[in-house]
C-alpha cells in the first residue's frame, strides 16, 4: 500500500477557498495512487483567539477545560475539509483524535503522544478513504480531551507517520528550508535534503523552520519530512537521517533577534547561592549551557545567559524566586544583542570558519560578546548592528 | 441526594458576560445544596453560522461531517462555563455528548437519543463537581459525534433529567409560558403549571414555547419542567403531569401567521392518485390531520392542507415527486390566512367557545377557511385581519 501523511497547517487553511485548494491538491495525490492521511491543524489563528476568550474568563483558565475549548479549531477544520473532499467525489472521513485513539499523556496544553491505534486509520484506508485526522490533540488515559503544546500538529503527523511507517509532508507558507530566511537575504539558497540534525540545529539557534519536538520525534521514528509550501507548488526540502559519507559542510545561517543576555550580578555570594540559582534556571527550562559563570572565588559572581524573549516572565521572577537570601543580588538584561549561528554538518571539523566570521564582524565594527560551540554549529553573539551587511557577507564567503 | 439539570439556551450564554452570569447563578443553586447537572447549548447563533460555512463548500453538505462540525458550538460552550465556575471557586468538570455516553441512533444531524451513561454523572457528581453537559449531540455506536435536530439541546437536557430521575430547569430569554405570546398581546397572563399535553397543544399550534420533542420526551420520562428567564429572575412557568381533578379549562392562544393552505386540484383524478399523493405527503412529514379531500367521486378532486413556511421547499417538490402522471394538476398557495388556536384541557367539553368564538370572527369580517378540533384545541383558519383587535376580542371573552 503506497501511503502518505500529508499535515496542512493553520496558514494553509486559513479560508474555505484554501481548504477547497487543499482538497484538490489531495485530490490528485489520491489519484497517484496513494492512500492518505491528512493531518490539519485550526484554522489560520483560531487557536490564539480562542486563547483570548478563555481569558476573557479567568487570567489562568483551567488547563483540562483549555484543552476542551482549543481542540474544537482542528474539529473545525477536519469536518469542513472531508466536506471538501466528498464535494469533489472523494471519500472521506474526519477523525478527532480521541476517534482516532491517539494516546496522550502527562499535562494538559502540554500533553505527549503516548501511542495511537493504527487499525482505526487503516481499515477506513482499505475502504477507499481519505482520512482526516485533528493534528495537535488526543486524549488521555482517563478520557479526557489533552492538547499537545506548540507545534502539536507537526509532531501528531510524525507521530501517525511513524506509526504507519511512512513519509509525512509538511505543507505551510513557505517553499521549504532555505540555507538563510529569504526575508533576512534574497539571495539565500533552497536546500534539497537536509538531516534531522542540522534541521534542529536551525530551529534551537533561531530559524523558524520547523517545531524542534515534531523533528526529534522524525528522527526517533525515522520518519522522512517532506516540507513545502501548499500555495506555490514549488520543489520543496526533504529532511531525513544524515548522509552516510563523512562530509564537512556548513548547512545555513540563523538569526535570533530575539534574545537577550542576562546577568546576574552578586557581591555576597558562595557556593550555596551559585546552585541555588543554576537549580532554578534548570528548573524554568532555561538552557544551561548557555551559561558562562566568572568570577567566584572572591565573593563576587557574574553569571550570564542567553534568554528569548518569551522568557521574560522568567527572568523577572528570578530574583523573586531564589532561596538564598541575597542582599546584592543585580540582575541586568541586554538587549542590544543578535546571536548569528553558522550550522553545518561536522562544522568542528572545518578549521577556517571562526578566523573569516572574526574577520567579518570586525570590519562591520560589531563587538563580540558570547561564542557558543558544537559539532553541528557555532554561535556568535554581537553587538546589533547593520544586520543585512553582516549576513551577505557571510553568505557570500560560505556561498549560501 | 438533591438533583437538578439546569439547561441554558443559546441568548442565555451568547456572550462571556453572559456566561459569567450563568455561573454565578449555577453557584447561588449550588449554595442552596443542589448537586447540578448543566446542559448547555451554542453560544448565540454559532450553530447557523457554522451551517453558512458549510454551504461555503458544500450545497448539501456530507451529514456525518455536518454532525462535527456542529458540535464544536456546544464543545465550546462548556468549557467556557467550566473556566467561568471554576473561576468562582466551584469545581466544575465540562463532558461533550461522546463523552458522557450519550448514545444516539438514527440518522446523523438529526439523531435520537437511545441511552446515556448516568454513573458517569453521578460519579462526578458525588465527587462535588458541577457536571456539565454539551446539549444538542452524542454518539453513535460507531463511535460518530452526532447531533439531534432542532430543540436537540432541550431534548438533551430532558433525557438527562429523566434519566437520573430529578427535575429539568430550562432558561431562555422568556419569563415563562404565557396565555398569549406577550409580543402579540401585552396583557397576556403568565401561566404558572401547565400540563405537558397543553404545552404540545401551543408549540403545535404556531406558539414559541418550547420544541415539542423535548415535551413529548418529558412526558414520557414524567420529568417536569421548570422554563424561566436566565436574565429577568421572575418566577417562570412549570410544566409538568395533568391535574388528578379532572376541569375544563382555556389555557390560552396561539397564533400562527407562518402558514399557507396548499390546494391540490386535479380534474383527472383516481384513487391510486390520491393515495399516491397522500402517501407523499406523509412521507415528507407533512401533518395529515390537516387535510381535507373534497370532489373525488366524479373525477375532480380537491384536496387541502396547511403547511407551514418552513416548508415551502416540499410543496414546491411535489408536482415533481408524484408518480402517477397527472395532467390536470393544479397546485395552488393561500398565503392570506392566519391560524387562531385555543388551547384547553378538555376544551370540548365546553360547549359554548365556538359560539363566541364565531361572533367574534364574524364581528371582525373574517371569513372562516378551515377549523379543526380535538379534545386539546380549536383551530381556526381565518383570513388575515386585524390580528391584534381579534386576539384582544379573545383573550377578553376567555379571560386570558
């Protein structure tokens, strides 16, 4: 059986002309002789409006009643686009994900996919069926309604692909993956094939590519991703298990903008202290090994890390939250910083790249602050500065 | 153990105030120690704008597809209303139809419901949590969502209050059940107890009561009903078995404006004609009591019946859908006619209503088209007049 998963996220479906577009691209997948499950998510920003009225209600609504009121977007979405597919003489069939078994665990907004029933989606399949499944929803143990966090869609995909054991296409807004964000340089090159590795090298270092969770789990199940946009039409970028010749090669360029350092600033401190505030940090999900401490033996710690954006709330809480008692505790934010990562497979192995970045950043006069290293990339952080003249620069000497 | 349903309609929670204003009045009823079951419908009119957006793709949209897409209004209803409770301090725990067991049978957007899981409820129940109930849907024994129709959500909460054997609250935006729809007339008197055979004999008759499904199922399950206000808190109007002393009794007037008299004639005309018509009519669901044939012995034949603007659409039909040839047939629409009903428990045991009743018509210079009676109503089909010095001539006689 030639089987497909095909997952149409919110930008893709956003308006009944979309869905009905969707329809027909299924449509003539199906007439290749493919089974196929598709996967949708809500509809364009259901699920952010639907955010905004359960606050409406309470500035904490409860996560279990969240989850009932969220997944009514991808419900949405699944009955009106197997309406589509019968409107243009297809079978079809809509599926929620407690329908279709989809197991979930631990929180609610928070939930992972435990295990799911690939009999329920193989028996419609054999019936001729197209079959339409929610994306980012399940269901728990006890029954009830869980939802599975950001890019929930992308990982229910993977998830079924993997059950099934076949590829899964992605469709969103945009061509594929790209060596640079087009928007940042024109001229950025298309990437064919990429690995699951440099792909979540890309998304952890700032490249809104794909979920990192749903490309972990691609890479556990060794599901091949097909990633393309459902408008164009155009070729897009096929992300698999990497090559198994030893190659050294850099893969593309990230910019994150939206970061900031933190220091923590302490003229009292011991040791207590210092594991004090690394628990916590650990404890809130921050990445420690972006962290670099100096300075401790005196009594005097400064102790920095890179933080997003939507981790302020974090960062606030901090000083509120440490055990310790601290009398001279400073915290300092800056945010007149960009991190640009250069990734690339073995990337440690090519000797000559930090001397031509260094060269690069000097003569654009951007200071230097915090280098970050590993085998798939290597992170600058600098000073902001004339952005696009640092990126062509770099993209011309790595041809990217 | 104190048992209550209380359901809410549609204007009683069309928007996040309202909602938060139904909490507050589930919690005053929670405070006077009632363990709660609450059914709820769609917020305001989300079920008629997800039907427009299922004509968006579809004419006739695929039934069982129609059935989830539709059941996302109620879903988001009692999630919402949960978040409001919980806000409140109450525990609260929100069950769509699949997941209270409501199973249906019969055909999807307009199932009927055959059982419901009460254990589930009262464990809930039992636990101090407010249970609350998506009306209008359930599911099937193949696991579909399904809908129940028209008043589906009224029917729900009957079915559910039957079935744990408590007493059903119904709130809309309406104080109640009155002698004369206040609209019609402003001196109407509000009824305080009516018998469920009275409420059938009005909603019947033209009189936005209460749908009459959910009527004839709480007189089966001998549930009564409480129907009131969510908004003005006047005392509203129950609804429960006939008196045990048998009387005679006006109860009040309804009026139906939405109707025609359809007139077949065919001047060619035979028995397996007129069955063949009949049958049709039946079929479609068309009230046969209605019907009056007239002329068939010497080949015409002349054959009435009302029928209301809903259903406009069969009428139309059913030149088309008569099987036996007819070439003289003449289908003909009165659309200059008003129905005026009084309703009364064992009204024709009073003998002197069609008297004044006439008088009043006469007086009015409306000519009689039609009557009809049986030991709940007398209708009368008039022409269109004064409508409003007609049902003040009435409801004065009678004292309504």
């Amino acid at each position: 059986m030639n089987l497909i998963v095909q997952k149409y996220g919110g930008s893709s479906i956003s308006t009944i002309e979309k869905i009905k577009n969707v329809a027909k691209k299924i449509k003539s997948k199906k007439e290749d002789n493919y089974h196929i499950i598709v996967v949708v998510s809500a509809m364009g920003n259901t699920t952010d409006k639907l955010i905004k009225l359960s606050k409406q209600i309470s500035p904490l609504p409860d996560k279990r009643e969240l989850d009932v009121l969220l997944s009514i977007g991808e419900q949405k979405t699944i009955a009106l686009l197997a309406m589509a597919l019968k409107e243009l003489g297809l079978d079809a069939i809509s599926l929620t994900g407690a329908q279709a078994r989809i197991i979930t665990e631990g929180e609610h907004t928070n939930s992972i996919i435990k295990d799911l029933d690939k009999n329920i989606i193989l028996e419609y399949l054999q019936e001729g069926k197209v079959v339409i499944i929610t994306g980012f929803q399940g269901v728990n143990s006890k029954g009830d309604i869980t939802t599975l966090g950001r890019g929930g869609s992308d990982t229910s995909a993977v998830a079924i692909a993997g059950k099934l054991n076949c590829p899964c296409e992605i469709y969103t807004d945009v061509d594929g993956i790209y060596s640079i964000d087009p928007r940042l340089y024109p001229n950025a090159r298309q990437i064919d094939y990429i690995s699951y590795d440099m792909v979540l090298a890309l998304s952890t270092l700032g490249a809104k590519v794909l979920e990192k969770r749903a490309v972990q789990l691609a890479k556990q199940l060794e599901v091949p991703i097909y990633l393309a946009s459902s408008i164009t039409g155009n070729i897009g970028t096929t992300i698999r298990g990497a090559e198994t010749v030893e190659e050294s090669k850099i893969v593309g360029l990230a910019v994150d903008e939206n970061c900031a350092i933190i220091t923590i600033e302490s003229t009292n401190s011991n040791k207590e202290e210092i594991m004090s505030i690394l628990n916590l940090l650990t404890h809130l999900g921050i990445d420690i090994n972006t962290i670099s401490i100096s300075n401790v033996s005196n009594g005097y710690m400064s102790m920095s890390f890179m933080c997003s954006r939507d981790d302020y709330g974090i960062v606030d809480s901090i000083e509120k939250l440490i055990c310790v008692p601290s009398k001279d505790l400073k915290i300092t934010k800056d945010e007149n910083s960009m991190k640009i990562s250069l990734i690339g497979s073995g990337i440690n192995k090519i000797t000559d790249y930090h001397s031509i970045l260094l060269k690069i950043f000097y003569s654009n006069n951007l200071m230097i602050k915090h280098i970050a290293n590993s085998e798939t990339y290597t992170s600058y952080v600098v000073d902001k500065g004339d952005k696009n003249k640092v990126i062509s620069d770099i993209a011309t000497e790595f041809n990217l």
